[in-house]
C-alpha cells in the first residue's frame, strides 16, 4: 500500500465549506474510539491523540508544546500526523500538521457558528492574536462575509501585527461584540459573564488540559452550553471540570454535541446567550485529515 505525504501546499484545493460538509459526513458515522495522553517536562507538553473511526480509518496525532520557542521565534505547537487504512491498519498518509491542525482548530469552531451566531451577527471580537486567531478571519469570513473583526491581546504589539482594529479595553470589546472568539493560552478567566450581552455567541479555542480557563463561573451560568465531544471535553478540559466541581453548571446543562441530533445543536431564540466549547479531539483531525488528503488527490 502506497503512503501519500500531503504538504502543506495542498491549502490551495481546500475551502472552509467543504470541511465542514466533512465533519456533518463524519459525524454520521459511528461514534469513535479517542484517546489523549500528556506528558510533561516543565511547562513543556507532549498531547498524543489517537482515534479510529469504523468506516474511515484510524490516525495518531502527536503534538509538541514549548510556550519558551516565541521568544526563540520558532512555532510554539509541532508535531507530526499519521492516518491508517481502516480495515488492515496500514500506514496509509502522512499530512502535514500544521495544515491539519490550522483547518481542524478553525473548522471546529466554525462549525458551531454556523448553527449558533446569530442572524445578522458582524461584529467579531477576537481575544488572542495568535496563529488561531489569524486563521479564525479566514474561516469566519467564509461564511459570513460582513464581518468586521476587532482584536484583543496581552501584548498590543502582536494585536497590531493583525492589521485589524485592537481593542484596548476588553471589558468594552466584549460587551460591543456579537462573536467573542478565545483562543489564548490563559490558565485563568478572561472572559467575566457579567459582561456578556443578550444574543452574543463565544467560540472558547484555547482551553485544552485541566489546568486552562478563558472564562469563567459567571459566563458558563449564563449560557446555554454546547461542545463538539462529550468525550474529549466535560472531563478533560478547565473550562468545563471548574464550573462543574463549583456547581456553577451540571452535566445536564450541555445541550448538545456534534454527534446529537442537528435539531438540538441551534439556537432557541436572538436573545440567548451560546457558548460553543472547541475541545479538538482526534475524531475531528481524521475527519479533516482524510479531507485534505482527498482534495490533494484530486489536485
């Protein structure tokens, strides 16, 4: 069997609508296998995440994280992703990890939008200026082509370096916003709930291990609450293990995930509040693995 190694040159054959015709294809199939493993050195991670998929196929994901390669002005995330033929377990690509990481990150967060924001919604708040953050415009834009982005971010500089308007206060950029979109590194509340207004939606992109939070008791209360996994989120992540061990939120208040019926992942009302957590699980970077590879194969 033949293993195809898709640079990340295949970009050029992708479009944000087609991965997320993707994920609704994926989505149908048979809930998956997933398993995550950390390890640490330091400040320094290792997030090792594996899934098979019945019908698709299996893939391993293996990611690096040294906060210390900014100042060294290297890429804080690497990695390498490894996809498996589903019935003889075979090696069957190699995709490039950045590619895969950059379109699964911001197709996730997508995908909920695309059910949650609003009708009319366009002004999106951005907090973090960060690669996620550059690829939210791109994605955001593809399926609603009116917005108008504002930034927030610790350092003014990197904001700027977007060469979007920069928020300076962001309690007033929140309370402005329709689409808030976190994709920080805080392991502590950004995002108060006493600041969120009838009908926004957030998009929470960072938080990815126990120990992260981008907002917090307050907000989580005030939400109506959805996630893209059940299994890679409630668990797993300080966004939802805090308030759930305060008693802010229960289980139950989780309306949905990408798995449940489309009817119950969608908005009730313009005035709700939606917060739609981004846990990333492996599932989701088969499903855009296997998208790229195909686009790639029929360049």
């Amino acid at each position: 069997m033949s293993v195809d190694f898709v640079p990340f040159e295949a970009e050029r054959f992708l479009d944000w609508k087609g991965l997320l015709a993707a994920f609704a294809a994926g989505h149908r199939r048979p809930k998956p296998d997933i398993k995550d493993l950390f390890v640490y050195r330091g400040g320094d991670t290792i997030l090792d995440r594996a899934t098979w998929i019945d019908g698709l196929g299996a893939l391993v994901k293996v990611a690096t994280v040294v906060p210390g390669n900014v100042a060294r002005g290297k890429p804080t995330v690497n990695g390498a992703v490894t996809l498996f033929d589903d019935v003889t377990g075979e090696l069957t690509g190699l995709v490039d990890f950045h590619l895969v990481t950059k379109w699964k990150t911001a197709g996730d967060s997508l995908y909920a939008a695309s059910r949650l924001v609003r009708p009319g919604a366009r002004r999106f708040l951005l907090v973090g200026a960060g690669k996620v953050a550059q690829s939210m415009v791109e994605a955001y834009g593809a399926l609603f082509p009116e917005a108008e982005f504002t930034v927030w971010s610790r350092s003014r500089d990197s904001a700027a370096a977007m060469g979007l308007p920069v928020a300076d206060d962001l309690e007033a950029a929140v309370r402005a916003a329709d689409v808030i979109c976190t994709a920080t590194m805080a392991t502590a509340p950004l995002i108060k709930g006493e600041w969120l207004q009838p009908g926004q939606h957030l998009d929470l992109i960072g938080a990815y291990k126990p120990g992260m939070r981008e907002v917090d008791d307050a907000a989580m209360a005030r939400a109506r609450i959805f996630v893209d996994a059940r299994a890679t989120t409630i668990h797993h992540i300080g966004e939802l293990i805090d308030p759930l061990a305060s008693g802010a939120i229960r289980e139950a208040d989780i309306v949905a995930d990408y798995y449940d019926d489309p009817a119950l992942f969608a908005r009730r009302s313009e005035a709700e509040i939606t917060i739609a957590k981004n846990g990333g699980g492996a599932h989701l970077d088969l499903m855009t693995a296997l998208y790229i590879q195909k686009a790639w194969a029929g360049r």
